[in-house]
C-alpha cells in the first residue's frame, strides 16, 4: 500500500521498512551479566512469544551473555511463553517454582511478564529478592510501584517515539 509507515519496536526480516528500534540485544546481555555480577548462576529467563522482534533480541542477548562465561541456561529455566494470555509472566513463574530445582534469579523479558512473575513468586511466601531475584527490561512507568520496585532496564520508548515521528514525517 501506499501508505507512509514507520515501525517501533520490530522489523520484518526481508522487508524494507523503516523501524525505530531500541538496543534490546544489548539491554539482554546487561541484565543477565548484572544477574551473574551478584553470584547468581540458575537463571531462569522468561521469553516473550517469538513474533516480537525486541524480545528475541532480548532473548539472545541473555543467552550470549550467560554463553560467555560458559553458563548454559537448561531447558526448565526457559519456560515456554504463554499466548494470548493476560498474566503470561505469572503462568511462566508458577512452572518454574513447582521445579525441584528452582532457579535463584528470573531475567522477565518484559516488566509486563515482570509484574506477573513477582505475583507469583510473592503469592508462594516468598521474599524478593531475598529468595528469588527479578529483573526485568522496559522501565515502564508502573515499575516503581511495585514492591519491592522492580529493578529494570531502561529502553527510551519516548525518544523512540520521537524519532519514529521524524521519519514518517520525512516519509
């Protein structure tokens, strides 16, 4: 179509589009590294569904980070994400707490997913982040009203959104 265009947040592999995107590789590798900095070595990490980009980016960025300092993340501290569902981190958390071994720390690809796996994580009695460490990437506005705050990276989504309207408009 005809129709001027500017994506935020993702690209399509294969097409021409402009996009605004934030570092959200680099965002995953800060976190997870934070994490380990703190003596952290079972970290789990709760992905997003594969269809957005910046949370694959996420994703791998986490996973080079712990690939770096030879830390394989296992399969059950990468729980599947939930589709189409309103408390996925929750869900997510819930699976990982019923494990035999549980993970000291959670990296939450989002502080949405975030919100809902310290629902969780508080509902089962315990304490953040005395028995399971958070972290999560965003920084949006509700973040520091959760309790205790969610510790999370910040991704400039005003600046984003400036510069996506710069381009559209040059469009």
């Amino acid at each position: 179509a005809d129709v001027p265009l500017v994506l935020i947040e993702n690209h399509i592999e294969g097409h021409c589009l402009p996009c605004v995107l934030g570092d959200n590789w680099t965002a995953g590798y800060i976190v997870m590294r934070y994490l380990m900095s703190l003596g952290h070595r079972d970290i789990a990490i709760l992905c997003g569904p594969a269809k957005y980009s910046s949370l694959v980016d996420r994703l791998r960025g986490c996973l080079a980070a712990a690939a770096e300092v030879n830390q394989p993340i296992p399969p059950e501290f990468l729980p599947e994400p939930v589709s189409e569902h309103p408390q996925k981190g929750y869900i997510q958390t819930k699976r990982l707490l019923a494990l035999e071994k549980r993970p000291t720390a959670i990296v939450a690809i989002s502080d949405k997913t975030a919100f809902g796996a310290m629902s969780a994580i508080l509902e089962a009695g315990l304490s953040i982040p005395d028995d399971l460490a958070i972290i999560s990437i965003d920084n949006v506005a509700d973040s520091v009203y959760t309790h205790p705050p969610l510790t999370t990276y910040h991704i400039p989504k005003s600046e984003m959104g400036v510069l996506a309207m710069q381009k559209l408009h040059r469009i």
